[in-house]
C-alpha cells in the first residue's frame, strides 16, 4: 500500500521507492522496537518527507494587472505570449454608489474583447460570481479575471459612462 501511495506522486521519487523497499526490516512490524530503531524510522519518514515536498515543484505561472478605461485596450505580455484584452461596454452595474446605504452590493458586469495569436474571443465577466455571472474565466492557458468595476459613482456628484474601468488580472498556467 506505501508503494502504490509513493507511485501516486509520480516519477520523481521512485529512488525514494526503491529506499523503502530496501529498509524493509525497519518497517518490519513484527520486530520488536528499540531506541534505535524509533530514532532510525524518525529520521527516515522526516526524510521521506522532505524529498516529497522538494520534488512537488509548482510550474511557475505569470500574472499581469493592468487599469482598462472603457471603449480602450492593453497589451499583456506574459512569457513572449502577447494578448489583447479590451473593456468594451459595461452590461450592468446595479452596485450601490458612494454615500448611498444599499440593502444588497448588487454587481457590475462588463464585456470584453480578448484578441490572442490573432483569434478574437469575446467574454462576459462580474465582479462577483452571481447567478449565471462569473469573476474570470479561462482560455487557451490563461485565466482572465475582473477584480473590480471601478466606476467613481457617487450618489451626490454626476456621472458618466467613460468614467468606468475595469481592473484586469491575467494569469497564464
């Protein structure tokens, strides 16, 4: 069962394996333990678990923030991979403005145009995940995520719609 355990973490610490199975009459149950058997097994399993944490490295990933006005574009370039993401109407935006008391935060929902390695996508994202709204989503490697709406709406000073910005997250995987 240890075997198939250690198997699951994959190839990298098959050695590991071939080590277990080699201190056989260490995790021999039927022996009768001493000092230094329970020091030996100690050092062993403190052993195991470093390798294991050592050889779980996590692929390194990219991330880009960038403030897009609406009806504007930025460029992301993350890795040499460049991608075009564009802010280009807000949908809804049913959130309480500043100085205002609201029962419910509401939400602002806003569409997008995504152009990467000349494919165009078009995407809808919330700045909560309500209903059918969603905060990011995924394509091709990257996951692209609206952190906030930002509109400067207050309930005592008049607004307009080029005044709103979407602050952008891009994540590539």
């Amino acid at each position: 069962m240890l075997l198939n355990l250690l198997k699951a973490y994959g190839g990298r610490i098959v050695s590991t394996v071939r080590l277990i199975v080699n201190m056989q009459p260490l995790l021999d149950l039927q022996c009768h333990p001493t000092k230094k058997h329970m020091k030996s097994l100690a050092s062993f399993l403190i052993s195991l678990l470093a390798i294991m944490v050592i050889s779980c490295k996590k692929e390194p990933t990219l991330v880009s923030e960038d403030l897009i006005p609406v009806n504007d574009c930025r460029v992301f370039n993350l890795g040499g991979d460049l991608l075009t993401c564009c802010l280009d109407s807000v949908i809804q935006d049913s959130r309480c403005p500043e100085n205002a008391v609201c029962i419910w935060q509401g939400v602002g929902v806003a569409r997008f145009s995504v152009n990467m390695q000349s494919k165009e996508h078009f995407i809808t994202l919330a700045t909560d995940n309500v209903l059918h709204y969603r905060k990011d989503t995924s394509l091709a490697g990257f996951k692209i995520e609206m952190i906030n709406l930002l509109s400067g709406k207050d309930l005592h000073v008049p607004f307009t719609y080029d005044q709103y910005v979407a602050e952008v997250k891009i994540t590539k995987r």
